[in-house]
C-alpha cells in the first residue's frame, strides 16, 4: 500500500512535540510552541517533496509493517479508551493515524532507497579514519574509587572528623574494611553503596580530589582531603590503564558508524536538492 498526499499536521506535531521536547503539544510553553509550528511546517514541506519526488513512485508498504507500528503506540497506553481519547485531544482518530504512520513509511522506505546509493564503506576507509582520527581511540586511564565523606559546620566538627578519618585510614586494609567503614561512618548517599564513586576517569571527581585519587595503587586509601563539601577518604578499588583500542577491536562498530553517517549525508544532500526544484 502507498501512501496518500495529504498532510496530517496533528499528527506531525505530536511526534515532533515529543521529539523536540519529551511532552505533548498541549503542554507546551508559548516560546516552546512557536518553535514547534517552525519546525512542523517546515517539515511537512521537506516531507511532500520526498513523497512527490521519482524515488517514492512504486514503494510499497507491506499492512504487517503498518500493522506492527500501529500497535507499538497502542501499548503505551493502558487501555484502548486511553488511547483513543489521547487521539482525540490531539485532533487524531484512529484512522488518521494509520494514513499519518503510513506516510512515516514510505518516506523511511524512500529514504532507505536513497541510503541504498551511497558508496559502501570499506576497511581501508575505516582503518584511513582510524589513522586520522587517533584522540577518538585512546581511552584515559579509569579508577574504581570507594569514599567516606564527613561534613561539618564549625572548626570543631572538622578536627573532630579529621581526627575520625584519621584513625579509620590506620585500620582499613583492604576493600571490605573500608566498604564497613563507608557504611558506618560516611554523611555522602554512597554509604548506602558501601562508599562506592564509581569506575571515574579524570575531570569527573571534584578537582581538590583528583590528584591523590588518581596517584593512589590498588588497594590504598589517602589520606583525608578536603573538598567543599568536607573531608574525604578516597580508596582505590581497581585500576584501568589508558589504552589505545586496537583498529581489529574497533573496525567493525567503526564501519557501521561511518556508513550511517554517510547514510545520513546523502539523504541530507539529495533532500536538499528537492527543495530547490
């Protein structure tokens, strides 16, 4: 079945609302709307010159397909009333959302054609890329870090937790020590997870932390250091060195990444000379 030339706007701006911002068109600000109506006009333009276009002449839509679309929106409701009064509030009804999912088709199916021109990706144009583009196969060096955190308001209550971190570091000998320690002791949410950070990389702990966590071996615990939300122990549970990820390990997720871009470039490209006839 091919798809019909009308243009369904309500339905159009329900998908883009979702899209653009996560929530109906009904619940949108005013800023938020006017951009919306932008947005779908200008893309019921670029939609009608694809379906007008040679490319869309002939493509079928198999009704399985169109069925199996139709009932993916239906789940997202409880029920069926649900669902039709959902339609309704955004100017739908079920059978103008089975002509609007399949105009979504054959504008997929017409663009796959497209997509379907482009020059295959080989492996020397990936292992070229691999070569040119170093930076995006080095990965830093990764800690798995545990921390006590002790808070305080006033100059006594430091030393105090000072003098507490202190004495804990002196009997922590390995990770299940300091899990307990955390669990007991530590002011920070983590101590309901046994202290525990995460795997962090540089840049994603506070920066007054950072140098002893990261000059830390396996197994040690620093001593305290402040931050500004108060004084830390840190541990280092594992240590992941920087590596660079061999092209073998990375050819094919980056064969199927430079295809979808260059997919997506000569959609882009052959979209763009439709709307200049």
């Amino acid at each position: 079945m091919t798809a019909p030339q009308t243009i369904h706007h309500p339905y159009l701006r329900l998908k883009l609302a979702q899209e653009l911002f996560s929530k109906p068109p009904q619940a949108l600000s005013a800023p938020e709307a006017a951009r919306l109506e932008k947005i779908v006009a200008q893309q019921a333009r670029i939609e009608a010159a694809i379906l007008a276009s040679p490319e869309a002449v002939n493509v079928i839509v198999p009704v399985a397909t169109q069925s199996a679309r139709l009932a993916e929106i239906r789940q997202r409701y409880s029920t069926r009333q649900e669902f039709l009064a959902d339609m309704r509030q955004n100017g739908l009804d079920e059978t103008a959302l089975k002509t609007a999912l399949l105009r979504d088709l054959v504008i997929e199916a017409v663009l796959e054609r497209i997509a379907a021109q482009t020059i295959p990706v080989s492996e020397i144009d990936a292992e070229i890329y691999y070569h040119q583009h170093p930076e995006a196969f080095n990965r830093p060096e990764m800690r798995r870090l545990r921390h006590i955190l002790m808070t305080f308001d006033n100059a006594a209550q430091k030393e105090a937790a000072f003098v507490l971190l202190a004495e804990l570091r002196n009997h922590i000998q390995n990770v299940g020590n300091f899990a307990a320690a955390a669990a007991r002791h530590s002011h920070c949410p983590t101590a309901l997870e046994n202290g525990v950070i995460g795997t962090v990389k540089r840049g994603q702990i506070h920066p007054e932390l950072e140098p002893a966590a990261f000059a830390l071996h396996e197994g040690e615990t620093s001593a305290p250091l402040e931050s500004p939300i108060g004084l830390h122990l840190i541990f280092c549970e594992t240590i992941q060195p920087a590596l660079t990820i061999p092209f073998a390990d990375a050819k094919e997720r980056l064969i199927a990444r430079l295809t979808d871009e260059r997919h997506k470039a000569r959609q882009q490209e052959w979209v763009r000379s439709l709307l200049k006839r």
